[in-house]
C-alpha cells in the first residue's frame, strides 16, 4: 500500500551533525521525500505534536526537548511516501527507548536517555495512517508538499490560500 509518513530530525540529531547520517539510512528505504523544510518549534505545535502524551509525567520535559531547549532551536520535518512507508521507516528509526533499539536503528545507534529521564532519541517517524495524516497535516501546508496528499479548500483572505479541507 501506498503511503506517506512524517519524519522529523529531532534538535538532539541536528546538534550531533547526524542529519547526513540519517538522510543516507532513510535512502535505504527507497521512498520519496515529497516534503522537507527546517521549523523552529513553537509550544503550541510541540503540545499539539505530541498531544497524547499529555498526562505522561515526562510531558515537559518532552516539550522542551522537541522545541530544543537543551539543543539547536530547529527540527528538520519530512514527508516521506512510497510503499509500505509507514512500517519501513518505523523498522528503520528502532523502538521507542534508545537502550532497548536494535543496535544498527537510528536510534540504537545515536539515542540517549537523559539524566532529566527523557528519551533523546534522535527522529520521529508516524506509527500508523491516521497519525501520519494529523501529523503530516499538523507540519506541512499543503503547498509544501508536491504530491496531492489529502484533500484541500481554498479559502479567500487578503489573497486566496489553499489549505486542509
Ligand atoms: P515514538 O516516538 O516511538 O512513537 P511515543 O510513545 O509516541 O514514541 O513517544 C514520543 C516521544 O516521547 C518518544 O520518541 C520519546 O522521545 C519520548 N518518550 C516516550 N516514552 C517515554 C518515556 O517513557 N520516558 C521518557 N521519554 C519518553
Ligand atoms: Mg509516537
């Protein structure tokens, strides 16, 4: 099945120089990048981003990680796309806790849990097709973006917009 992820290189993968790194193992994958900008992370997007997690007790200190407080201020957001994308890129980024990833992942290789108890792990890959969607959609205009993803409206302001229907 064809399909889009979201990817982000998180402020700790900038700070290390790993983007080069990283970029080369996404390659193995043979998706498409049809997306790919640097964002300085606002509160608001990273409390949007990682919402679920809200009643976790890592919360804030997850925020500030993402937003790059302890590293660089920017986040590198992708949009990758092609079959099975979701599955190859979570394969490939490794589980969750950096200690308990597979060594040769992403984030076996590069993470690390902080003394704070936060898991620096590195990326940010979607795990499932509506979270793609909410993410992908929460990231990205769809201007951004070259491929027609989800469907849009067009809106009238001071000039005429199109944004996520
Ligand atoms: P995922 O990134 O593998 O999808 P999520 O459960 O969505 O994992 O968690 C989002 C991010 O929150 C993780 O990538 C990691 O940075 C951080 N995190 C998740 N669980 C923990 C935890 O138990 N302790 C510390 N940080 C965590
Ligand atoms: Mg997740």
């Amino acid at each position: 099945m064809i399909q889009q992820t979201l990817v982000l290189i998180k402020p700790d993968g900038l700070k290390k120089s790993l983007t080069g790194n990283i970029l080369t193992r996404l390659s193995e994958t043979k998706l498409d990048i049809i997306a790919a900008k640097i964002v300085k992370v606002s509160k608001e997007l990273a409390e949007e981003h990682y919402r679920q997690l809200k009643d976790k007790p890592f919360f804030n200190e997850l925020i500030k990680y993402i937003m790059g407080y302890y590293h660089k201020q920017k986040v590198m957001a992708m949009v990758y796309w092609g079959e099975d994308a979701i599955k190859k890129v979570r394969d490939l980024t490794g589980a969750t806790n950096p200690e308990e990833a597979d060594a040769v992942s992403i984030r076996g290789a590069y993470g690390r849990i902080t003394t704070k108890g936060v898991y620096e792990n590195v990326v940010h890959a979607s795990t499932n097709e509506a979270e793609a969607e909410r993410e992908i959609k929460l990231w990205f205009k769809p201007d951004e973006i070259i491929v027609g993803l989800y469907p849009v409206k067009i809106i009238k302001d001071t000039q005429e917009k199109r944004v996520w229907a």
